[in-house]
C-alpha cells in the first residue's frame, strides 16, 4: 500500500484506503514528528509543524500547548528539521522545488534555496553545517553548505528516495528509496553513495539509534521494519508490523516507535529482543512519529485528523489528541540545553591511584567514579579543586596571612584549582566518569576536594552541580 502526493498536493491512496494521505515526509533522525514534553524544567522546547494545505508552519508553545502565528513559507511545505543548535528551521516545498530557512529568534523566512525535483525528506549534520534533502522525482540527495546557503552537486541515490537519517557522529547519511526497496549509505566527507542495501518492499522512515551502531527503515508495502548493522551494512531478519511509515527511536536507545496509517496506530518495537508489541491507538492515518528529547514521551502526527496525539512511554498510553491545523505532515521540535541530574561520587573517600586506572579490594578503596544523567548528548566537563583554610576579607576568602592574622580575620574555606577532565559526546541517561585520584600523571595530595560538574551541547550549557571528595593516604 503506498500513499502519494499529487501535482496540487493532494494525495491519492493505492489499495483503497479510504482518505487522502501523503508519502511519507522524513526530518531530523527519520522523524516525520518530533515530540514535546512538559517537564524540561524551564528549558521547554518549541514544535515546528508544516501544514501542506495552509503554505506554512505553525510553531506550538509546549508549555501551553498552544499554537503561536503561523509563518507562511509557499505553497506545499513537507519536511522540516531544526538546526542542532535550536536557531534554524528548514522546511522542504515540493511545489517549489527548494528549501526554506527560518530564523527561530525572529520567524523570518529566507530566501529559497533550489534543489531538485520534489525535495521531501530533510536533516541536519549533528555538527551543523551541512542540511540533507531527499528529491523523490530526481532519485537522488542535495547536500546544502549551511554557511553560504549554496547547495551542492545531487547525489544520485535509488528510485524515488523519501526519508533519510544522518548518524549520530554524522559520518554517513541514510537514505530510504521507496522504489527501489532500498536503502542508499552516503559518505558525509565525500558525499559518495554506496551500495544499495535490500530491505523490504516500500521502505519510507529511517531512524538511527542513539549509539550510531543500527539504522531502522520501515518499509510501507511490505509491512515490516529491517534494522541495518552500520559496521557491517547487513540487514537483519525483518520485524513484522502493518504498513509501518514514520521510525523514532528513544534517546536511551531501547525502544522504536513507527507509525501504521493503515491502522490508525503506533507500534513500539523492543530494540533488545527485536518484538514489536500491542499497537497504540492514535488518530487518522499517523504518519510522523518521534521522541520528547526527555525520553518521556512519544508524539504521533495524525494526517487525516489534523492533530497530534502524546503518548506516554512509561505506561503506554495515548492522550487527548491536539489540533494542529488541516494536514500536519513534517515536524521538528528545537532541542534543549542538557541538564546534569542524580550526581554522586561512588567512593567520597580513597586513596590516589598509582595510574589511571588503578584498583584496589583494601578497606580504603582506591579511586571512585563521577556518576550522573544526562538528558542530552553533551560534553561534560569535571572541575577539580581543592579546599583550603582561608581567612576572609570582605566577601572573599584568601590564603592565610599576617596582616589577616593581626586583623584576626575570619576562617573560611577556599579553592584551588587542581585540573579539568572533560569527557565528549557523554551519552543520554545515566553516565560515570572513572577518576583514579590523578589528573594527568599527577596524583592529588591528601586532603578534601569538589568536583564541578557542568556539560554543553550545540544549544547550550546545563546547570552546575558540585560533588565533594577526600583523599586520603
């Protein structure tokens, strides 16, 4: 069963379904939808939906839930994807053959920027600087220079390419030929395409997970879903679900989600086993699907209900549906600064290693571990400084001296700076950073210790939290 879109962008289904539906339109990590939550604590992000009929895209206020003006963007808009660092919008039209950029900060639309024949499916480069956009009538992918705006030279690829995914160290693009029952590997330093991949009939979503290391396609016309080993390029057994469309994966990398517009439902798939379990009812003909950066929850883009129904992935269960607009096809969600969450030392008290990797079974363990969550891929950075005597001036604490002595200052306690350990790409979830009591080569004297802990990631820096230690001798 296949759902295209025609010349005036209404859709026609093969196999006698009974609403017109479209192809379907793939963005960021092979989402159609990218989903919102609630609980970001302050940092909640914004959802771009593109409305076919209406020539625009709609941002939403998750915290509110409501939508804000639309941006009109020209007439057909499908495939949207946000910029890693949260500052751009880019929406594909294929009507005008081109892609769009929008400013989040203002909402101002720039110029079109030609690609080829009836571009659809679109991400973005993890670094930023490099937007992908599939062209289904041309078979092939236009790489655009995010910082001229100049798109390059097509990339042919299989028949009829929709949905394509970037892996996460953007080393390589997927791309899902629908009329080829293919999947095309490009390599993102040479934009060279590979050998074509065989998966099932029709295959539109791609997602890959979060460790770089399986690509999903959900292949429409043969009803099953094929995860692709990266290092390999094999494909594995095929996972039976009815007419899967759009694939997201949760941040922890256990679950995937595709959507099934024949049955007007989700299908959760268990990464470990290979399972797919009970569908969940959503609404009319669900095309886009994808996860809250937070992992909590699960949002599906319902077509022919011009709504989006949240989805909890702790229980399951789907929630009132949301209007947005006629025909919400592709959706992007801005991510979020990350956030360091359940912090701790193993061992607040040890003994310095005599390498980096030192362990010891003796009463007084040696080495410990900075463990914590993050909520997003980010950069995690451990300051290391001592504490020290001091004796107060002012609002400041100093190293003890005479003159502070004779003016009998009062005690306090101040820090020095001992090193840094900085540790990238520090996963979603929980993380532990190994400390043997040595930065570098050197070991740290005995005595009492914070660690600073703080992360970044393309959209920001997370809060601070500080750990306390001692080493002892």
């Amino acid at each position: 069963m296949r759902w295209r879109i025609g010349i005036a962008g209404r859709a026609s289904a093969r196999g006698g379904r009974r609403s017109p539906v479209p192809l379907a339109l793939l963005v960021v990590s092979g989402a159609l939808l990218v989903v919102v939550s609630p609980a970001y604590g302050g940092r909640t992000p914004t959802v771009y939906v593109s409305d076919l009929y209406g020539k625009s895209v709609t941002p939403i206020d998750v915290a509110t839930g409501f939508a804000d003006p639309a941006i009109e963007v020209g007439e057909d808009p499908v495939g949207v994807a946000v910029s890693p660092n949260g500052k751009t919008v880019y929406v594909t039209r294929l009507v005008g053959d081109s892609v769009t950029a929008i400013d989040v900060a203002s909402g101002v639309v720039g110029p079109e920027i030609k690609v080829g024949e009836k571009p659809e499916g679109v991400a973005v480069a993890p670094n930023g600087e490099t937007v992908y956009v599939t062209n289904a009538e041309s078979g092939s992918v236009t790489p655009i220079d995010v910082a001229t705006g100049v798109a390059g030279p097509e990339i042919e690829v299989g028949k009829d390419p929709i949905g394509l995914a970037v892996t996460p160290n953007g080393s390589k693009v997927y791309v899902a030929n629908a009329g080829s029952g293919s999947v095309t590997p490009i390599d993102a330093a040479t934009d060279v395409a590979g050998p074509e991949i065989k998966v099932g009939k029709g295959p539109i979503g791609v997602a890959v997970t979060p460790n770089g290391r399986t690509v999903y396609v959900a292949n429409d016309e043969g009803g099953s879903v094929t995860p692709i080993d990266v290092a390999t390029g094999v494909a594995g057994p095929e996972i039976k679900v009815e007419h899967p469309y759009g694939v997201a994966i949760t941040p922890d990398g256990k679950t995937v989600y595709v959507t099934n517009p024949a049955s007007d439902s989700v299908t959760p798939i268990d990464v470990a086993t290979g399972v797919a379990g009970p569908e969940i009812k959503v609404g009319s003909f669900p095309f886009g699907v994808a996860v809250t950066p937070n992992g909590t929850a699960v949002y599906a883009a319902n077509y022919g209900s011009g709504s989006v129904t949240p989805i909890d992935v702790a229980n399951g269960v789907a929630g009132a549906e949301i209007e947005v607009g006629d025909a919400p096809i592709g959706v992007a969600v801005t991510p979020i600064s990350p956030t360091i969450t359940a912090a701790k030392v193993s061992n607040a008290r040890f003994r310095a290693g005599r390498s980096s990797t030192a362990l010891s079974a003796r009463r007084v363990p040696v080495g410990t571990s900075f463990r914590f969550s993050l909520d997003a891929v980010s950069t995690v950075r451990v300051a290391i400084k001592r504490e020290l005597r001091g004796l107060r001036h002012g609002s400041r604490c100093f190293a003890p001296s005479r003159s502070l002595k004779r003016a009998r200052a009062r005690h306090c306690t101040r820090t020095v700076a001992a090193g840094t350990l900085t540790r990238t790409k520090s996963q979603w979830g929980q993380n532990s950073i190994p400390f043997s009591g040595r930065v570098g080569r050197r070991a740290l004297a005995a005595g009492s210790y914070e660690a600073v802990l703080s992360a970044t990631d393309p959209v920001g820096r997370s809060n601070t939290v500080t750990l306390h230690f001692a080493v002892v001798r």
